[in-house]
C-alpha cells in the first residue's frame, strides 16, 4: 500500500484524502459544466439582448480562450507556491463572475464576465490535477483518474439538461440567468469545504516565484494568434476572410516562443513550460489524443442540440436530456476504465475509440431516418453507445499521460494538457459550427426545412467522426510507441503494466 503524503500541517489520512478529492472533483465538475450548460442559452441571450452570431459565439468561446490562457501559468505558480491558496482564490473569483454575469444588463457586461470566469475557471483546474497528483500514487491514480473521467463526463453531458431546465423555469427572455446563477450556491458550498478541509499538500518553494513574462507574453500571443480565426468563425456570409491571416502572426510567435523557452532554460532559468516535457512520449501522445478528441466532444453535443431545438423544433430542456444516456453510462465505463487501466494500458482507450465512432455514426443515421416523433429517443440510445466508447478514454489517457511525470511537475503538466483541451475545443466548435451554419446559409433561403437540417447535421458530425477517427490513429501510433520501446528495453512490462507504473 501506498503512504499517505505528508503535508506541512495536516497528515493526510484516508478518509481525508477522499475528502480533499471530492472537493477537487466537485469544482472541476463545476468548471466544465459551464462549457456545455451555457450552449442552450444562446438563444434566450440573443432574445434578451439582441446579440449579434459572433457576441453569442464569443460568449462560448471566450471563456475557452481565458481559461486555455490562464492554465499555464497558474499551473506553474501552483506548483511553486500554495495550490489550496490559487485553488481558493480561483473558486472566489468564480463566485463574483458568475453572480455578475447573472445581472449583466447588457452584452457588453457579459462578455466582460465571461471572460473573467474563463480566468477563474484557468486559475483553479490546474490545482485540482495538481492536488490529485500528489494525493495518489500507483494504482489508486488510475481509480482516482478513472472517478475523476466520471465525474466529468456527467457533468459535460449533463450540461445542456441543466441549462434547459434552467430556461424553462426562468422562461425564454431571462433564464439564461439561472445558467449563471445556479454557481452562486454551489461554489459558496465549495468554498466553505475548501478553506475548511481542503490539505495543504506540499511545503511551498522558498525561491524566488519564477514565472518566465517573456515567455509568458510570447505564450500569449500564441495562443491568441492561434484561436483568434475560429473565435469569429460562425459559418455565417458575414464572416471576414481575412481573419485567417492572424494564423501568420501564431506560427511567427509559436517560433519565438518556442526558441526563448530553449535559451531560457539553457541559461539555467525556469521557463514557462520545461519543453523536456513534450520529450516524454507518455505525455506528448496522450496530450495530442486528448486535445483531438475534446475538439470532437463538446461539438457532438453542441451540433446535437442544435438540431433538436432548430431542426426538430425540440424545448431546450427536452434537447439537453438527449445527452443523460451518454453521461450515466460514460460514468460507469469511465470508473471501469479507472480500474482496468493498469492491467491494459493504451489498448483500453484505442477500443472507447472505435465504440464511440459506432455511436457518431448511429447518431446522424437515427437523426436522419428516423421519423421526428422518435429521432430524440433514438439519438438518446445512440448516445448512451457513445457514452460507453467515451469514458474509457478520458479517464483512462489522464492516467498514461501523466505517468512518466514527476509530482512536482503535475499541476504544471496537468494544465497544458488542460490547454490542449481547450484549444481543441474552441477550434473544433468553430469548425463544427461553420460547417452546420454555411450548410443552412447555402441551402436555404432563411426558411430551412429538415431536410436542410439533416444535411447541416450530417456535415457537422463528419468533421466529429475524423477527429475521433485522428485520436484513433494518434492511439495506435502510442500503442505501436510502446512495444517497440518494450522489445527495446528487453525487460520492459507489457502494455497494461505500463500505467502500472504512475508515481
């Protein structure tokens, strides 16, 4: 059996361990929910406020774009500091965003509020990987990770129910604000558990705090270089071609960042992100997988509800409870998955891969021919397949992507991974979306019947099919990684034993 980790006041015992963890869980739940929970709203918000496609598209992708900027450094100052400290501060500013976003009398404010929460939401997630990292070691890091898929999963999918639910009580003009409001409590409740119960896991390093702000400017500009184009892509005529050549500016700044973060670190300074990081296959091919395949997620259930409320004229309500098949069973497939992990390795997530494809592709098969009194039903079956292929790969790549990382390194690696997540999933919507919206744009005249839905969805759920079909591929290439690795070491364990090894 593992030792419990010492802390500097608190010894961490089992029952505290399992508590600080579920706290962790909790917020993090909190987080993502309001990647998916707010995609129902938009069109209240636009009631509301008569908001123009790219404002609605801005007010999802966003808060992506502050929450990718925020990972990294939050994550590194996490590691060299108090993670409870960033983790509660983070959580408070959460709080004040959601309650002003709540009351926004207008776009601008929202937007504004927004933006902020996606700071909050960077500061914090980076704490919870990093907490976890330290609590688990072994084996329990799979069962950790795999509870941790899980709740995730419930709360990506179950998401678009809450929001619905939340306009249906608030009516069509104002309950968008139950989508925001509805964090108050809950994050006061987390609060309260934090500060109280939550350890502090590690004594802070006494050096000087390093945080890099050339690389850190130059991170910057990357990152928005790089999502800026699919921010203001919204599939609509009015869209300004020459957005695509911010591109230009991203890979000049990928270049300089890349290159002072070489010279940085070569003059025995800490650079922002230690790129030895992306040396270790473990790591650099779980981050690629997991960055691909929630570029595909977030935008099969956002095009799904779409459809349902705009194609089949489906309540928002009804459209998000579509995906509570997907979450219940991607739950306990993503706690299975937990626990096989260290017996089979990357196999486990290569096969969640191919059952999911099978349920995109029963997705736009039901969607398409089946009559509109049964579609909902059958897209909820469909969706509960995919459910199954999704929660053994989440879980189980967290595990195998951070098993080669050293502790001190786990809120630091945690949060690119978590960027990775979040540029995928701001380009892969905007792509998603652009396909939809130009298809209606094109095929109709204003007034798309289903017909034109049926094609809108069909386009949008083939760009979601290639990129699980890209995870697959990025699956594979790592399982090929690791056995020529093991046949070259000679005594190396057996695909499964190499997550066997995290800690």
């Amino acid at each position: 059996m593992s030792q419990p980790p010492v802390t500097r006041s608190i010894p961490v015992s089992e029952r505290h361990r399992w508590r600080a963890y579920w706290i962790c869980v909790g917020v993090a739940a909190l987080t993502i929910l309001d990647l998916s929970k707010v995609n129902v709203g938009l069109p209240s918000i636009e009631a509301a406020f008569d908001a123009s496609a790219t404002q609605l598209q801005l007010i999802v992708a966003g808060y992506v774009l502050t929450f990718g900027l925020t990972l990294v450094p939050a994550g590194r100052i996490g590691d060299q500091r108090s993670r409870k400290t960033l983790f509660v501060t983070g959580l408070s500013l959460f709080l004040v965003t959601s309650l002003v976003a709540a009351i926004a009398p207008n776009i601008t404010v929202l937007l504004v509020a927004r933006l902020l929460q996606g700071v909050a939401a960077g500061i914090q997630m980076p704490q919870v990987l990093g907490i976890i990292q330290e609590l688990f070691r072994g084996k329990e890091r799979g069962k950790a990770f795999g509870l941790f898929g899980a709740t995730i999963g419930l709360a990506t999918a179950f998401g678009p129910t809450l929001g619905g639910l939340m306009i249906a009580i608030g009516g069509p003009t104002d309950g968008w604000r139950g989508i925001f409001l509805i964090n108050v409590p809950l994050v006061i409740i987390a609060l309260v558990l934090a500060i109280w119960f939550l350890p502090v896991t590690r004594r802070p390093s006494n050096d000087p705090l390093s945080l890099d702000p050339v690389g850190l400017s130059l991170f910057a500009v990357t990152v928005i270089a790089l999502m800026w184009p699919f921010l203001f892509t919204t599939g609509s005529p009015s869209d300004n071609p020459a957005r695509w050549w911010v591109l230009v500016v991203f890979v000049l700044a990928l270049i300089g960042f890349l290159s002072w973060e070489r010279r940085y670190a070569a003059s025995g300074n800490q650079p922002l992100v230690p790129l030895a990081l992306f040396g270790v296959a473990s790591f650099r091919n779980g981050i690629s997988l997991a960055s691909v395949y929630f570029a595909a997620m977030p935008s099969m259930f956002l095009l799904t509800t779409l459809y349902l409320q705009d194609g089949l004229g489906l309540e928002a309500v009804f459209a998000g409870m579509v995906s509570i098949g997907f979450a219940l069973v991607s739950a306990v497939s993503s706690w299975i998955g937990g626990n096989l992990v260290n017996r089979l390795g990357r196999p486990l997530v290569v096969a969640g891969l191919v059952l999911l494809l099978v349920g995109i592709a029963l997705l736009v098969l039901v969607a398409i021919t089946t009559p509109p009194e049964i579609t909902p039903w059958a897209m909820a079956g469909a969706m509960a397949i995919a459910g199954a292929g999704g929660g053994l790969v989440v879980s189980p790549n967290q595990t195998l992507t951070l098993m080669d990382i050293p502790v001190r390194q786990g809120g630091l690696a945690g949060s690119v991974g978590q960027l990775g997540q979040r540029i995928g999933t701001a380009i892969g919507t905007a792509v998603t979306l652009s396909l939809f919206y130009s298809t209606i744009f094109r095929e109709s005249d204003g007034k798309p019947d289903l017909a034109v839905y049926h094609h809108a969805y069909g386009y949008g759920m083939l760009a979601v099919a290639v990129l699980i079909a890209v995870a697959f591929g990025i699956g594979v290439a790592d399982l090929g990684s690791r056995r020529r690795r093991r046949g070259q070491d000679g005594t190396g364990p057996v695909d499964g034993d190499d997550a066997a090894a995290v800690g």
